[in-house]
C-alpha cells in the first residue's frame, strides 16, 4: 500500500464546518503523481516506490534524467521522491496516484523546506529574551556570554548563536485532513503548512 503523495502548498483559508465552527485549513494541491521506478529487494536491496509530480520542460531535463524517464515512458517531472513500501509487486511503472488515497478525518504527516530568512541573530532564531529596554542597557538583542571561563574553557558545540535561519526541512506531524476534493486535487488540512504558497510539500499517512 501507498502511504504518501507530492503536492504543492496554495495556501490558507478557513472552512466552515456544519456546525458553524470556522477552522482555518491549508490548501494543498495533492498528485496526480505517477510511478516513475519501482524499486525491488532484488535489484536494489530494498523496496520503495520513486513517484514524479508536474511537469518539466524536456530541454532542461540532463541526458541521464532524460533516459530515466525515457525508460519508464512517462513525461519529465519537477519533482521525484520514493516512499517505502513492503509490497513494491503490487505498483507498475506508469500508474497514477491522485488526492482520493486521502479521505475527510485521515492524519497525514506533512514534510516540506521552510521559508528562508537570512542570517538572523538569535532573538528571533532562537527566541532569547533580550536584554531590558530601560536602566541604560545597551544589549537589547545579544546572546551574552557563550563561552566557560574555566575548564573547558571554549564555546561548547551545539550552542545557540546567530546564523542562517529557516530554509531546511521541517515535519508537522499528526495533521488532520479536514476535507478532500479529488475532482479538483485538493487536500485540506487542519492549521498551518512549513512553507511559502507554491512551495512543494511531502503528504505521508500518519
């Protein structure tokens, strides 16, 4: 069985449920995903499914992309991504998967790469307090001290400092699907999805 798909985050709206209760969803524009590659304990050790969703321009596809998908005769794909499966006998190169594997009440987990802000300091990366704004303080937004004075006597690893923040994967786990409309590709979830409109998002079954 199938566990997950590749969408397109659009964006939030709210829903009206019949009870009158207004819940704020994201819409998430889920397949038609099509199996590219069917992967086999035999010939790669384990037993995946590689699905491709939209569409690519074949003129910027590379030749060992290009022959790939040649192989599976199916049009070039923006995005590929496998997911593990235990019974890989059961899919075929070519076979299309679509929002209706989804149904109203399911929980999915939700993987996709965060809207990148730059170099932040660590207030807002890290959430610090800051110094006070009164009594002549002058460090409203450092870290203050980060090393130890004595042994070890350096900046231990790991510490919370300035640095580039967002712009890496992150997983909202146990996502409630308030509503699927597969004549239109589209998934609702509950609450909020990492990253920007448009950006691509992994669905997998909780």
């Amino acid at each position: 069985m199938l566990k997950g798909l590749i969408g397109k985050k659009l964006g939030m709206t709210r829903l009206f449920l019949q009870a009158g209760k207004a819940v704020p969803v994201t819409v998430l524009e889920v397949g038609p995903c099509k199996v590219v590659q069917v992967k086999t304990a035999e010939s790669d050790k384990y037993e995946a499914v590689q699905l491709g969703f939209g569409t690519r321009r074949a003129k910027v596809v590379n030749k060992p992309q290009g022959g790939h998908y040649a192989k599976a005769g199916v049009d070039p794909c923006a995005v590929l991504k496998e997911f593990r499966t235990e019974e890989s006998d059961e899919f075929q190169v070519g076979q299309e998967f679509t929002a209706e594997m989804f149904a109203q009440g399911d929980k999915v987990n939700i993987s996709a790469k965060t809207k990148g802000r730059g170099f932040q300091g660590v207030v807002k990366r890290h959430g610090f307090a800051g110094g006070r704004d009164t009594h002549g303080c002058t460090t409203h937004k450092k870290p203050g001290s980060i090393g130890a004075s004595a042994t070890p006597a350096r900046v231990i690893k790991g510490k919370k400092l300035p640095g580039q923040y967002g712009n890496e994967m992150k997983t909202v786990r146990n996502v409630k699907v308030v509503d699927v409309r597969p004549d239109q590709n589209l998934v609702l979830v509950s609450g909020a999805v990492p990253g920007a409109n448009g950006g691509i998002v992994f669905l997998e079954k909780a």
